[in-house]
C-alpha cells in the first residue's frame, strides 16, 4: 500500500473517530428533559434508567447538582463521570453544572 494511500486511509478514520465521540452525548436538562430525551442525550444511560433519573426526580423534586444522580439506581460515578459535562441541572451550561471546571476539567476564572 502507497503512504499516501495509507495517510488518506488514517486521516479518513481519525476524522470519523472525532465525528462519532462529538455527537455522542448531547447536553440535557435533567430537571426538565423527559426520560426519552435524557436515553438519548446521555451515554451509557438507556430507557430504564433514563426513567429512573425521572421518577427520582418527581418523587425527590430537581436536582440540585450532579453528584445526587448517584442516588439514582443504576446510576454511578462512571457514568457521571462521562457524561458530566452534558448534564444541565437548568438552562445554562455554566449555572447547571455548578462548577467552576470546563467540560475537560480546567479551572475557569
């Protein structure tokens, strides 16, 4: 196989890699985004526990951070931990998260 050949090959699957893990998880409302919306948005967060988070949610009133979805079964530091910046707790980004840390974990000021 040509190199050029083969660098078009791996240029072709590196863009495709990056493609796919952007448009794995979608930031949602957890305090207002149904349990569809939530399967669909989150990684690794299917349509049982989606209703989970939901049925927590009505029976516990909104989340207050992110750290309290751990109390919702099926739920665990994993999951949070990949979908962390996805998970809005209100209608910004910045207020829901309540952290001063950006998506990949830098400190903003």
């Amino acid at each position: 196989m040509s190199r050029k050949l083969t660098t078009s090959i791996l240029a072709l699957i590196m863009g495709t890699a990056f493609s796919l893990s952007a448009m794995a998880a979608t930031p949602v409302n957890i305090n207002k985004a149904d349990a569809a919306t939530i399967a669909k948005a989150l990684d690794g967060v299917g349509m049982a526990k989606a209703q989970a988070i939901v049925k927590y949610r009505k029976a516990h009133g909104p989340f207050k951070n992110v750290a309290e979805l751990t109390k919702v079964k099926g739920i665990g530091p994993a999951t949070l931990a990949h979908n962390h910046g996805d998970i809005l707790l209100g209608d910004s980004h910045a207020a829901a998260t309540g952290s001063r840390h950006s998506r990949h974990g830098d400190v903003k000021h």
